[in-house]
C-alpha cells in the first residue's frame, strides 16, 4: 500500500469513536432512557424531536451502521494492504459528512436545539471525510497524471 496503513488506523481509531457515540444515542433511545446532558441545553429536545426517527428506527441506528461501515473497511484496508480499500472509505466519508452537516442544520435552523452527543458524531464523521479528502489530495500528488498502476 502505498499511502501506507496509517490511514487505515485513523479511519477506525475515529470510526470506533463514532460507533460508540452512535451505539449510546441508539440505546437510550430504544431503551427510553435520559441522556446526561447539561440542564442548560437537554439533548432530549433533539432526540425526542420528529427528526431523530425514521419509521420505527432510532436515526443514531444509521450512525451505527454508517461507523460499523467505516470500521470494517478501516480493517480491510489494513489487513489487507489493498489502496482500494481506502479509496472506497474516501467515497463513503462524504455519506457521514452530508447527512452530519444536514443534522446539524436541523439541530440549529428547525429544532432551535443541539444534543451534544449528536454533534461529536459530526465532528468525528467531519474528520473522516476531511481524512477521506486528504487521502485522495495525496494519492493525486503522489500520480498526478493518474499513471502509476492501481493495486486492486
């Protein structure tokens, strides 16, 4: 692997963050139970709102398989010592990074709320997508011209 396994640890060291955040939403949120959150901004605002379900699905649920996603990839890539897989977690970041950014756009715009919890899943799926973009900046410094084979 030419962009080395470096990248694959970050991307599961902060999948892992994201998958444990996502994992606790999801919980309390199918268990009923209070997030501890500070009495000057209650997450259960956010949490309790129309947006934080999708059908009978917890929203934090997606974020569960969203970070399992990057965790597994994040193995693959490693183990395997395959660029592609890397190439697809760039791919996949922007998923994380879209659907965080709209959330956060709900949290302040519609909602007049936030749930801290929420947004560390933002940052950390901020941070994957901008490790995803720094990924494909290197690769095309690195082959400008796109000529050096891909290892598939």
């Amino acid at each position: 692997m030419r962009l080395g396994r470096g990248w694959a640890i970050a991307f599961c060291f902060f999948g892992l963050i994201g998958l444990a955040d996502a994992t606790f939403l999801t919980a309390q949120k199918i268990t009923g139970g209070i997030l501890p959150c500070s009495s000057a901004q209650p997450c259960e605002v956010v949490t309790n709102s129309s947006y934080a379900m999708v059908g009978p699905i917890p929203l934090a649920a997606f974020g569960v398989a969203y970070y399992l996603v990057i965790v597994i990839f994040g193995l693959v890539a490693f183990d395997s010592k395959q660029e592609t897989w890397l190439r697809r977690l760039s791919v996949i970041s922007w998923v994380g990074f879209l659907a965080s950014a709209y959330f956060v756009y709900l949290q302040a715009f519609v909602i007049h709320a936030f749930c801290v919890y929420c947004l560390v899943s933002a940052g950390v799926s901020t941070l994957i997508w901008i490790m995803g973009l720094a990924l494909q900046f290197q690769r095309r410094r690195a082959d400008p011209y796109g000529q050096l084979p891909h290892i598939q």
